[in-house]
C-alpha cells in the first residue's frame, strides 16, 4: 500500500496491500495450486527471480500473500510466513534455527505440543534443550551455554499467567548472539508486539485470536530481519507446511475485527476475574489484570490490556471441577482460545488426565484449576451462568 503507515485499527480493516483489478474491497480466494506462464520466457524470469510472480501456491498465493502481508504489518515485522498451524510455525522455526548440537532454552509452560516435539523429536536430531521459567531473567542466565542458539518464550504462560519481560530478555540474548522467538498466540499483536520490544521472531496459532471465530486452524510467523526470513520460508515450502487460500481468506476476514473483539472480551474477563475473586467456593484467581497478580505491573507495562484468559481454583478440588463443567450452560466445555465464544476447560479430567502427578504438580495444573477464556458474549450471562454451575458445587 502506497499510502503513509496507517495506525492498528486501520491496519486491520486495510493493510492486506491488496488491490483487485475489480475494485472488491474483499481480497478474492485464488483458489489455485498453479499458475500458468505467458510465454517460455516469463516461466524461465519468474524461476530465475528476476521478475516477481507466481508460480506455484505451495511457494506463493496472492490471497496468502495478502495475510503474510496484513499480519507483518500488524507485528512491525519484516515479512510474514504463513503455515497450516500453529504447530507448523513451531517446527519451521525449530528446523531453520537449530541444527544438531545446538541449544535452546525455552519458557518451561509453553504450550504442551511445542514443547513434546522438541523433547521427543527434535532431540533425535541432536537438539538439546532445557525449560526454565522465564519469568525470573537468572534462569535464562542460568541456562545459557555456548551452544545455545535460540531463547524461546511464551507470555502470558498458560495456566499461570506468567509474565516473562520480553525486553530484558531478548536484550539478554543478543549480548549472547541467541534468537528470541516469542509465541505471541495469547495476546495477538493487538496486546503485545514482541518485535518492537526487541524480539527477532513473533509466531501465532491463528486458529485462536487473529482468527478468532473457532472456525479455522493456522499459523504464522512474522520476523523482524530478511536475513532470519530467507532462512525460514523455504523451509515452510519443502516441509509442506503451507496454507490453503480459503484458510487465507477466512483468517482476513476475522483480523478485522480484532480490535473490538478483544477488547470487548478484556472487559468481560476483567469483570469475571473480579466476580470470581470474592467468591467463596473459589480459592484463586490468576488474571493479569488483578492487583493481585504477581505480574500485574509488567503486565501493564508490556501489554495493551490483560487478555481474555484467566484460570481459577476450586476450594473443592477434582470433584468440584466435574460439576462445574456439567452445569455451565452459556460458556462450551472445548479447548482452545481466542475466539468470539466462552470456552471453559477442566485440565484435571481433560487435557491432563493423563499425566501423572508429578507432571501436573510442574505444570501448575491442580485438581480444582479451570482454564477460562473469555469471548464477548453479555458478561451479565456469563456471570450469571458461573453463578448457577458454583451454586451445584
Ligand atoms: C494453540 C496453540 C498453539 C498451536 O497452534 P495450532 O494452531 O493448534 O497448531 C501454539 N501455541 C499456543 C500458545 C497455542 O495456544
């Protein structure tokens, strides 16, 4: 787009840099896997790179293109890949940025399949890594060694809400010559931009917030330099992880709406941790927005508001959090985040029911804890649906 930068809200609703040839304010699903040559000598210039083009949608899509474009813009980054996951951006980042006997430290609550894959998998491969909570910047000290190549976090962690303090930690590792990655899922750029805090790599799951409607799986990755860009899209490319145009389309589509969205929700949650807080069945809140919060001030302080998720503890352990899960009739017993609906979730009979213990005791996850996220329906209705599931209890 040829015009002067634009501020969020605008950039959300125009900043796809897109112009139809017909004047749809919409970009159009090229629903293609290939695209034909004019001639031998255009097909040989668009492989050779020396004119720009497409060729082939596993490489480049314009309706793909337009979100790699849109959400690069939305991070202050340099450019944008765009996967088939959130998961797929995890392990592009992982296979350009480590090679076997490299290091990486990452925050010990990520999301539990980043962190199985490279544990499990990428140690095949020579990868050594060590989980330390973030949040206290001596454990990332700590933890360095010469062979360490990438700083991985996540913040607000999950279930905790620990907030690990993206600038000194990414100043941090470029004493140290590391890559900071941020997996940046939970706040969307609306709340947070790692890139401008001085990170080099910002990713998200966009089946949660840029998405946002429950509708669609996907990823992407936005990084602030060429140079980590040119290392990671091929990879994107040969590993298959690409996006579908329609997936493209959909994921547009929610962006624009982000910023009310969110917003809308931060507000519910601000009043639900609240009303939470000072009820007697309930033993504790974890909200970024509470006073009460370890990391209420840096939370202000690095972030455009406190999110929409929360977790709380039940004063009546496993057997509460059974009950409460039967008897909510407005919020939907369902993983995930980010979107326009309540989701609530009970890790100790359903993510985590088979973990063991010990495991659990690590992840924070305790026998009364409810994961809740936040969506913008009526707060009066979800108050009031809490209410009544806490009356059975
Ligand atoms: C959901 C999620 C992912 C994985 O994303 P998918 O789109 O499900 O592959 C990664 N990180 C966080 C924080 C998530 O919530």
């Amino acid at each position: 787009m040829s015009r002067k930068k634009l501020g969020f809200e605008s950039t959300l609703i125009h900043g796809e840099g897109f112009e139809d040839v017909y004047g749809s304010p919409n970009v159009p699903i090229y629903q293609t896997s290939t695209f034909t040559f004019k001639n031998a000598d255009h097909g040989a210039s668009l492989f050779s790179g020396d004119e720009e083009g497409y060729i082939y949608t596993r490489l480049r899509n314009p309706t793909i293109g337009s979100l790699e474009h849109l959400v690069a813009n939305l991070e202050n980054g340099y450019g944008g890949i765009a996967v088939s996951s959130g998961m797929g951006a995890v392990n592009t980042i992982y296979m350009g940025l480590l090679s076997q006997g490299d290091h990486m430290i990452s925050s010990a609550a990520v999301y539990g399949p980043s962190r199985s894959v490279m544990e499990k998998h990428w140690s095949r491969f020579g990868v050594e890594s060590t989980y330390v909570n973030t949040a206290n910047l001596e454990n990332i000290q700590k933890a360095i060694k010469p062979n360490t190549k990438v700083l991985y976090i996540e913040t607000p962690a999950n279930p905790t809400m620990d907030i690990t303090d993206i600038r000194e930690a990414s100043a941090l590792a470029k004493k140290h010559g590391i890559i900071t990655v941020v997996d940046n899922t939970f706040c969307s750029p609306h709340l947070q931009k790692p890139l401008d805090l001085g990170a080099d790599v910002v990713f998200h799951s966009m089946t949660k917030f840029l998405n946002g409607h429950a509708d669609v799986v996907a990823g992407i990755i936005v990084t602030k330099e060429k140079a980590i860009y040119d290392t990671l899209r091929p990879i994107m490319v040969n590993m298959g992880v690409n996006m579908d145009p329609h997936q493209a389309y959909l994921v547009i589509r929610g962006i624009k709406t982000l910023g009310v969205r969110i917003d809308r929700a931060q507000e519910n949650a601000m009043q639900i941790a609240e009303y939470l807080e000072n009820h007697d069945k309930v033993d504790w809140v974890t909200y970024p927005g509470l006073a009460s919060h370890p990391h209420h001030e840096l939370a202000k302080k690095q972030m455009n508001g406190f999110g929409t998720m929360l977790s709380f503890g039940l004063k009546g352990g496993f057997k509460a959090g059974k009950i409460v899960m039967d008897n909510v009739e407005v919020a939907l017993l369902a993983v995930s985040l980010g979107g326009v609906e309540t989701l609530i979730q009970h890790p100790a009979s359903m993510t985590h029911s088979k973990v063991s213990a010990e495991s659990k005791q690590k992840a924070g996850i305790t026998d009364g804890l409810v994961r809740y996220s936040v969506g913008i329906e009526n707060v009066e209705d979800l108050i009031a649906d809490l209410d009544q599931a806490l009356d059975k209890v």
